[in-house]
C-alpha cells in the first residue's frame, strides 16, 4: 500500500517539474481517495512558502491537519515522516478548529460544510495552507480546490487567499492550476 503511494507521489512530482499534466485515478491503479488527497497535500506542501513566524523553531515538524470526519488513517500512515521542505512532517486530525494551532496546511472535509465559514474564520491569520474538496471552496474564502473533472481531479487555487495569509505560491504550482483565482 505504502508503496503505491510512494509510486503516485512520485508521479506528481514528476508532472510538477516537467508540467505535465497530474495523473488521474485510472493511471495510478487502485489507489484510495483519500490517499489521492493525501498525495496532493504532499506535494502542495513542497510548493508553499511559510512565514518564519509559522514554524516554532528551525526543527519544527510541517503539520499537515485533516478536520472533519473521513478515513485519514491512510494519509497518516503515508504521510507521517516524510520529508517536505527540509522538515518532518506530521499528521494531526481536528475535531474542532480550536485544535489547529500549529497547523500549516488543513484538509477541511465535505462533512464540515455547514462549519466552512466558521472554520475559516477561526483559523489564525497567516500560515495555513486550507485544502478543501467542497464546491466553491476558494469562492468561501479557502485558498486550494480539489475538483474532480471527469475522471481527474485537478485543482484550483484562490491566491489571494493565500497571499493575505502570508504564504507564497510556487509558480510551477500555479502552472498545473484548472484556475487560478483573485
């Protein structure tokens, strides 16, 4: 299991540098949904730039945060310790926003819908990175999209929800966007 991620993070990889476009669920074979976000929030975290302010010291770990209900033991297990932008990272699920301290990129499930602006709002001002696949995410006030386009999922992003949270957007990043939003 372990290994097929590694295979599809790889892929993304790949297709980040090169540019061309990501591989979509046929092409990787039998990999979960949630291991496909769990490969994306991975490679968005190498493609981000935090504020110094947003980590406590230089070995502080990359939190990536899930809030919501789901099946994230998956990402747990593929993403805890991997190395994303010089630091280790580490896998935390919320069940309520007051939890996120710390937190540099969370994955807001569809199941906090209702919740979105509340969550939104009680996130601290700059370094977090919001990842969501409820629709009009990044018209909310999130910063990336997962969007599912026939069989691919591809992504949006809204920079201006990102800039005003301090966080800089890689260009390669911007590149494989379905939509870059202001």
């Amino acid at each position: 299991m372990i290994i097929k991620i590694v295979a599809y993070i790889m892929l993304i990889l790949a297709a980040l540098f090169l540019g061309a476009p990501l591989p979509c669920r046929a092409e990787v074979g039998q990999l979960s949904e949630n291991q496909l976000k769990a490969a994306y929030l991975f490679n968005f975290a190498k493609f981000v730039e935090w504020p110094a302010s947003a980590f406590a010291g230089a070995g502080a770990p990359l939190v990536i945060g899930f809030i919501g209900k789901g099946p994230y033991a998956e990402a747990h297990d593929a993403l805890t310790g991997r190395i994303a932008k010089g630091r280790k990272v580490q896998v935390r699920q919320f069940s309520r926003v007051e939890e996120v301290a710390g937190c540099h990129i969370l994955f807001i499930a569809t199941s906090e819908r209702g919740r979105l602006k509340e969550i939104l709002r009680a996130l601290p001002a700059t370094g977090v990175l919001t990842v969501s696949d409820i629709g009009h995410f990044c018209n909310s006030g999130g910063m990336i999209a997962l969007v599912n386009r026939g069989e691919r999922v591809q992504f949006e992003v809204h920079i201006g929800n990102a800039e005003r949270a301090g966080l800089k957007l890689s260009s390669q990043m911007l590149k494989l966007a379905l939509a870059v939003l202001d």
